[in-house]
C-alpha cells in the first residue's frame, strides 16, 4: 500500500471536509458501485434539496439520495485515466480488503424493512438484496407495494438472471427504488427502470451489465487503485469537457486547475509524481500501464490548455472503452 492510500486515514476532518464540499456543488456527480452493477447520484443547480435529519452526511431529492459515513479506515484516492484523445477523472472512496466486505449474497434475498433509508418515509418500505455477489456492495431494490412484493418474494432463493426467476421480466414495469449499499453508505435511486432500449434518465439512475459482473472484479483494469484497497465509491467533479451526463460543453480550464488541486491532496503520490514527468519511488506500485495513462492525460490536457482539441473531442465509444477497459 502506498503514502497516499494511508494517509487519509490520519485525517477524517480532511475527508469529512472533502465529503461536505462535493455535496455542496450541484456540479459534482457520485458514482456507488462495482465493475458491472453501479449506482449514480446527481441534481440540478435548482433542483430541491433536502439534508439528512439523522446526522449522516447526504442530500435527498425526489428522484434519489446520497448518505454517506466518514469512516476511520475511508481513503480518498484522486486520480486520471486516459484514453485516444481524451480524460475521465474521479476520486475513489476506497476501504481496505479486510473492511469492506458486504453481504455478498448470490440469491435473491428479502432483508426486511429498510431502517436506514436516507427519508425517514422510506424506512418501512421492504428492502430485497438482488444476490449479484459483489465483495463490496450489496445491490437491492426497495418496495412498500404489493405487487412488487410479491414478485420479489416469488424469487426468493434463486439467483436474479435464472430464467425460471419470476423477477427479471417483471422489474422494469414494477421499477421499485435501487438502493446499492456499502460500508461507508448509499445510493437511492427513485427514477423509473428504462425498459429495453431506453436510455438511462437524466439524473440519479443504476446500470446493471451481467456480462461485466461476470469477470468478478471491483473496478476496472484502467483505474489505478493500489494495492489491499477497494472502491466502493466515487466522487465527479465537475470534468472540464463534458456534463453530467456525457454530453459535450466547450472546454472550461478552471475546471482542470480545480480537480489538479484535489490531485496534490488526494492522488498517490507515485502516480502523482510520474504524471508531472517524474518517476515513482522505490518500491511504488504503479505498473506501466497505469504510467502511460498517467502521461498521456497529461499529454493530452497540455493539448487542450493550448486550444489544439477544439475539434478532437472524444467519441462516445471511446468514453465507453475506457470505463470499461
């Protein structure tokens, strides 16, 4: 494990601060999640906003929530990934292997009345694990009516995608919430389940994708994660190119120069250190194929800073690559 990967763990005022501050920007989106089961949560500058009365940190809308828990062990890990002509970035939530672990359920299973749910009117409702088998997050639905209970109680005990399972074919018409949990908190999700070929709504919404589930891994092979650490989680800033949503803006550098600093609090500093052209120390962790990305995100923001990517903005599918690489 790294500097950089402990020593948030000396600061809970500094990650509770860093927590606080990505709630308070309505350009700020979060991600809660594994490769392949992913829940999102962001609002609109003037959407209503409520905080939690319950002394967890988080904001409620009436299409989702966010709660979340400064935990001792919880590490913030900024960091880059690159691709052919452009960037994501993100700050990974991320626990220890040996902390993180959830119920890691492989069946459907009813876990009675959600006495956490971020809304208070929430909390009689009937939370049900989905048994995806992720080591970090449990991803579940919730429900109060009756037919939605009902489907779900009939498939009890059998894993979701079994084609004799009544649920699959029925969940989208039914749309329960999606609540994805982990140790250090959660993501509701109120928006309708988009049926086959919809597209996902704007604001928070799930993606759940089988065929990523099945490769059993945390995150993807391009997110630079060090060593005995697991993401649960993710803050967005605000990206320089690009909304919430994916859809292209003109490039704004003060966004770049705002998430640098996030960089110099929160990146390793091995990684850190070869994206600004040096090299790690010994015994860092950083492989080469996380170093070249670190350069070429460097290489190509340079690019941007001069005005030369005006009309090189990356494609969709390359966006899509790279998250999932």
């Amino acid at each position: 494990m790294t500097v950089a990967a402990s020593q948030a763990e000396s600061h809970p005022a500094d990650v509770a601060a860093l927590l606080r501050d990505a709630l308070a920007d309505p350009g700020t989106a979060w991600s809660l999640g594994s490769f392949g089961a992913i829940a999102e949560f962001m609002r609109d500058p003037e959407e209503p906003v409520s905080p939690l009365s319950d002394g967890r940190l988080g904001l409620a809308t009436a299409r989702g929530a966010i709660a979340l828990e400064v935990l001792p062990e919880l590490r913030p890990l900024a960091y880059e990934t690159a691709f052919a002509s452009g960037w994501n970035h993100a700050v990974a939530l991320c626990l220890p292997e040996d902390r993180c672990a959830m119920g890691r359920r492989t069946v459907v299973t009813e876990l009675g009345s959600d006495e956490a749910a971020a809304r208070p009117e929430d909390r009689d409702a009937v939370l049900f694990d989905l048994g995806l088998g992720l080591t970090a997050v449990d991803a579940c639905v919730r429900t109060r009516d009756p037919e939605a209970i009902a489907c779900l109680r009939a498939g009890l005990g059998q894993p979701l995608f079994d084609l004799s399972n009544p649920i699959g074919p029925q969940l989208v018409r039914l749309s329960p919430h999606r609540v994805f949990l982990a140790r250090l908190g959660r993501i509701e999700v109120f928006s309708p389940i988009p049926g086959p070929g919809g597209t996902s709504p704007e604001g928070p919404h799930t993606h759940v994708l089988p065929k990523l589930l099945k490769g059993g891994r945390t995150h993807a092979a391009t997110t630079p994660i060090p060593p005995g650490l697991v993401p649960c989680a993710a803050i967005h800033p605000p990206h320089p190119y690009k909304d919430m949503m994916g859809a292209r803006i003109p490039f704004e550098p003060e966004r770049l120069a705002a998430f640098q600093t996030l960089l110099d609090r929160w990146a390793d500093p091995d990684w850190l250190a070869i994206k600004r052209g040096g090299a790690q120390g010994p015994g860092g962790t950083i492989s080469p194929k996380h170093a070249q990305s670190a350069r070429r995100a460097a290489e190509i923001q340079a690019r941007y800073r001069r005005g030369e990517c005006v009309e090189e903005m990356p494609s969709e599918e390359e966006e899509e690559a790279a998250l999932h690489g």
